[in-house]
C-alpha cells in the first residue's frame, strides 16, 4: 500500500477503492494522480485535506461536469444551433488498443451489451422499459450517434425507430445506403424521463459503453445527430453552427456534426443543411448519392 493510501482513514480508502472499481466496471482503467512532496504527506498524514485532494485526483479521471444549461430531448429539440458557451472538456476513456477483426466485432459487441446488463449505473433506469443498446452492422463503415431513446425506441429497444427514425432512414436511403449498412447508437442507452436531455452525469457515466461500441465498430466515418452527441463525442460544448461543415478527428474516426432528425421534423428549412453535412461525410466515405428515379 502505498505512503498517500496509508495516511487515509479506512472509510476514504474503501469509498476510494469502490469508485475505482465503478470506473473500471465502464472500461476506464488508467487513473492519474498529481505528484505530492513526501514532506507535504507528512505533515497532513492526520488531516483530512488529504483525502480530499486524492478525491479531487480521482475526479479528474471521472467525467466531470457537463453544462447545466437545458437543451433539447430527443424529441424536444428546439435551439440546435444555439450559442452555448465552451465548458470545461472532460476526459474520455483511452481508444482500445488492437483492431477487433470484422468477424468478432459481433461478439464484441455483445459482451459490451453483457457489461451493460440490467444496468442500474445512473438514475434514467428508474424510468426505462428497455435498454437501447444499437442496431445495425458491427462492421458499418458509417455509424450514427444520436442524444438517446424516445417513447418509440424504449417501447421497442431499438434507436430511431420513430418519426425521427423514419427521416433518418430516408437520410440514410438518400446516401445510396441501406439501414443494416450503419450502425446506429446514441448517447445514453436508457430514455430520460419526458424526453429531457440527459443530464451530464448520466450522459458521462452511459457514454462510456458508447466509446467502447466505437472502439470495436471502428467506423471510418461518425456522424454526430444533435448538439448532446457532439458534445459528449467531442469531449466539450460547443455552438453547433461552429461544429457543422467540418470534419473532426474522435478515437480515430472522421466525425461530422449535423441536426438531429428531431429538429428537422419541427425545422424541415434546415434539411438543406443536413444533406450539405451528409455529402462532407459522404466524400469522406467515397459515396455517390445514388440517381433519382
Ligand atoms: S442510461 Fe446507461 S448508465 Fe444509465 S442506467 Fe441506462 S444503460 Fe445504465
């Protein structure tokens, strides 16, 4: 044990050891702690500043705070271009290592799904019917990551099945794609209650599985749906209108951000905007919208 963990008292260490073992359930395993002078440990060994630092060492390897400005649910998204200001960036957990080969990422998969269980992590499972994990190919070169499940997908456990769903298949079909082609995720896998947006701390501990499903599906191209995916795949808020028409770089994927279908069911003036944001990820893909009939 080491001369820090020594100096705190047994209840701080358990709780410590506790939340450790929570992050490494999430698939969070590298925890950093800032140098501290062997005098300084001394001299506070019986204070309990001490434990509060360490508290604040480990809070730097969990997903802090997101921004406590509401924004739009699922099926309530009003302001996606809103300016919103820069927050505090938060850590994400380290890519996983070695390519999963195409034929395992199924299995993959899977044992994320089996990680996931009857998940009681954050408090959206009070409300939940079902746990929407994803749908379509674990070796989708396109995956679509949206905010989280509305009425419809908690119902059926699948994302995108609603009204929304329905325009992004058709946003899909418009690519020369079929559903199965992509995978489809969001954000946090059970439905916020009335469709709220998540809230950040349940955003940040969900969107752990959600960059392990990346890290297996490897898609070449990530399109962000919504201001809350961008910001939790970005790792920080940002106006959406400066995140759109651009390709960014997350856990060695292109990354385009564009509206959530949802918002351009109540503001279909801006579908023009999401097809421009389509074709960039498109050209990255090498795709060519097929011929209208
Ligand atoms: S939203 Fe995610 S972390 Fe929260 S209970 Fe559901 S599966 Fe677990």
């Amino acid at each position: 044990m080491s001369e820090l963990a020594r100096a705190l008292d047994p209840a701080t260490r358990e709780a410590l050891a506790q939340r450790i073992r929570f992050y490494r359930d999430l698939g969070l395993t590298e925890f950093y702690r800032r140098p501290v002078e062997a005098s300084l440990i001394e001299a506070e060994a019986a204070s309990s500043s001490e434990a509060q630092q360490v508290a604040d060492e480990c809070d730097q390897a969990e997903s802090v705070s997101a921004p406590s400005q509401p924004e739009s649910a699922e099926h309530q998204i009003h302001a996606e271009d809103e300016t919103i200001s820069t927050r505090k960036s938060f850590p994400q957990p380290p890519q996983i290592g070695a390519a999963v080969a195409p034929g395992e990422r199924a299995a993959a998969l899977q044992l994320i799904r089996d990680d996931i269980g009857d998940c009681v992590r954050c408090a959206l499972h009070k409300g939940r019917n079902k746990i929407v994990f994803a749908d379509g190919s674990p070796a989708a070169r396109l995956m679509f990551v949206g905010e989280g499940p509305g009425a419809d997908e908690d119902a059926q456990g699948l994302p995108f099945v609603g009204r929304a769903g329905q325009l992004l298949n058709n946003m899909i079909s418009a690519m020369g794609l079929k559903r199965g082609e992509v995978y489809i995720a969001n954000v946090v896998k059970c439905r916020p209650p009335g469709n709220r947006t998540p809230e950040p701390e349940e955003a940040n501990i969900c969107s752990q599985f959600l960059f392990r499903q990346i890290d297996v599906v490897r898609p070449q191209v990530l399109v962000a749906l919504g201001a809350t995916a961008a910001t939790y795949l970005l790792g920080a808020r940002q106006p959406l209108a400066g995140l759109r028409g651009r390709v960014h770089s997350v856990r060695g994927c292109q990354l385009i951000v564009t509206y959530h279908p949802a918002y351009l069911l109540r503001d279909p003036r801006q579908k023009k905007e999401a097809w421009a944001d389509l074709q960039i990820a498109m050209a990255e893909l090498g795709l060519k919208a097929p011929a209208r009939a």
